[in-house]
C-alpha cells in the first residue's frame, strides 16, 4: 500500500531576510521577504551610494577579466607575445579586449584564442551597455535641492494658532507652479486595533507660482485640524510625526522634481518663530541670510 506523502516543511530561509526601512520619520524592520541578489537589479543599482554603485562595477569589471584571463591562461598558448605560463599578460589581453581597445601588441594566434576572444567582446558588450545606461539613468534622474528648516514651529500667524514650515531652494533656480502637502501621521486605537494614521493637514496657500529663494507653509489650527487643542505631550503620546513634500517644475533640467522632509513630535517647538532672514539694503537689494535659516526664537 503506498505510503501517504508528508507534507514539506514551508522554508524558513525567506524569514530570515531582515532590512531597515524609514518609515516618514521612524525606523523599521521587515522580516519574511526573500531577498535574491540579482532582485530587482536595476532599483539596487540607482538607490546606491556613488561610491558602491562605482565600487560595484570595479569588482564585476575585475571579476569578469579574472574569469577570461583565466580561460587564455589553460589554453595552449592562445595569445602571441605572451610568455609561457604569465597570467598577468593574460589578464591584461582581457583587460584590452573586453575594453574593446587592442593595442596590437597582443593578440589571439589560435582558434582556441579566436573563440575565447569573441565570448570576452559578447560580454563586453553586454557589460558597457548596462553599465552606461545604469551611469545615464542615475546622472539623468531629476533630484531636488530643498533645504528644509529642521524644526518646525507653532505660533499665532494673523490672529490664529497655525503650524508653519519654513523651506528654500538651494539651486535658487526657478521651480514653477511648485505645490505642497503637509501630513500629520499618528496613532489611533480602532476597536482594540492600534495602527497608525494619515491625516493631510489643509495649507492656507499649497501652491507657488514660482519657487527661487524661500516659502513657509502655514496649516491653520482650528476645530477642523487634526492638531486641535493638542499639547506637545499629546503629540508624544500618538508618537506623532509630520512628512512634508514639494513637488514643481525645474526649469533648468525641465523635469518635474520631488522633495520630503520628515519631523518627529520632538521637532515642534511651540510659541516660537522663525528668525526673519530677508532684509532690503538703502539701494533696495534684497538679502537673504541662509545662516540664521535654521534658527528660532520665542515669541515675545
């Protein structure tokens, strides 16, 4: 009689996958998805440091000729020129070849050589195409330089309590029709449920014509806003934090460009203002003094 199959044990391995995310201003881990080297190859390649992304390539690049060098140097004499049994001369060959130089000085004399040659060129070819397309991509992908205020503040602006958010545009180039989004993130307690929530906080002017030098967003605080009659230990409480984007036109790379800043609860400073860094000469200059950008003072 046959025996009944025993069900597998599911694989534990795509559970031990662990990686750190930024979630709008807090840290997370992830924990149950597999992770294969080659996953989503192409995303790897353009979130990278520089540095990595330049590091990377190296190794492959070396990698690849070690490989090829190799293959010349178990051949019987594939290459002219190169002394018997030399792997450096062979891996400079491959070094040339793959690089589609070849100074003449070394070159394939046998079939062997021939064959190996061509397979190194296939390679290559396919191995400067990636890369260049993956230098193209991450020099072309449109980045934005907003600098934010690192805290925020909440004080009374035109008789009314009101959030506001200072940000500059540190190309000083012109952003056209750049429009903002303010949102408040915090905990809610659903049924016994506890999960966190996203409420967009109304702008009085979400939108600017032209975005150069700096703009503050203002979120009024009345009984329709998430942030009524809360206190600075309400916000800790709800682990409340604040994400801010700016998205616009640039002008200058005609691309349309994206910025966020996150805040913590612990970046709110209440009663407070921001120090005023516009100030007009006797000729009528306009100055603007990034030096005091950051700072705050309370209010009278």
């Amino acid at each position: 009689m046959a025996q009944p199959l025993k069900a597998r044990k599911p694989s534990t391995r795509r559970h031990e996958a662990r990686r750190r995310v930024r979630v709008g201003n807090r840290d997370a881990v992830t924990r149950g998805l597999e992770r294969r080297l080659f996953d989503d190859f192409s995303h790897r390649s353009m979130t990278t440091s520089w540095p990595r992304f330049i590091l990377g390539a190296a190794v492959v690049f070396l990698l690849l000729n070690a490989i090829f060098a190799f293959a010349y140097w178990v051949g019987d004499d594939p290459v002219a020129n190169v002394p018997n049994g030399s792997y450096v001369y062979d891996l400079y060959f491959s070094i040339e070849t793959i690089a589609t130089v070849g100074y003449g000085d070394l070159h394939p004399q046998t079939h062997y050589g021939h064959i190996v040659a061509s397979l190194e060129m296939f390679v290559g070819l396919f191995y400067a195409g990636v890369l260049t397309g993956l230098i193209f991509a991450r020099f072309a992908r449109p980045r934005a330089r907003v600098l934010f205020a690192e805290k925020m503040v909440i004080a009374d602006h035109q008789g009314h309590r009101t959030l506001m958010v200072r940000m500059a545009n540190e190309r000083q180039n012109t952003i056209s029709n750049a429009s903002a989004k303010l949102w408040i993130i915090r905990a809610v307690n659903d049924d016994g449920h506890p999960f966190r929530a996203f409420y967009e906080l109304p702008l009085l002017r979400k939108e600017s014509p032209v975005f150069t030098l700096s703009w503050t967003i203002f979120h009024r605080i009345d009984k329709e806003s998430p942030l009524f009659n809360l206190t600075s230990a309400d916000l800790a409480q709800l682990s409340a934090s604040f994400v801010v984007i700016i998205e616009g036109f640039d002008e200058s790379s005609a691309q349309v460009i994206r910025a966020r800043r996150g805040y913590d609860h612990a970046d709110l400073r209440f009663d407070e203002r921001y120090v005023d860094i516009l100030d007009s000469s006797e000729g009528g200059e306009l100055t603007v003094d990034y030096r005091k950008f950051h700072d705050t003072e309370p209010i009278p």
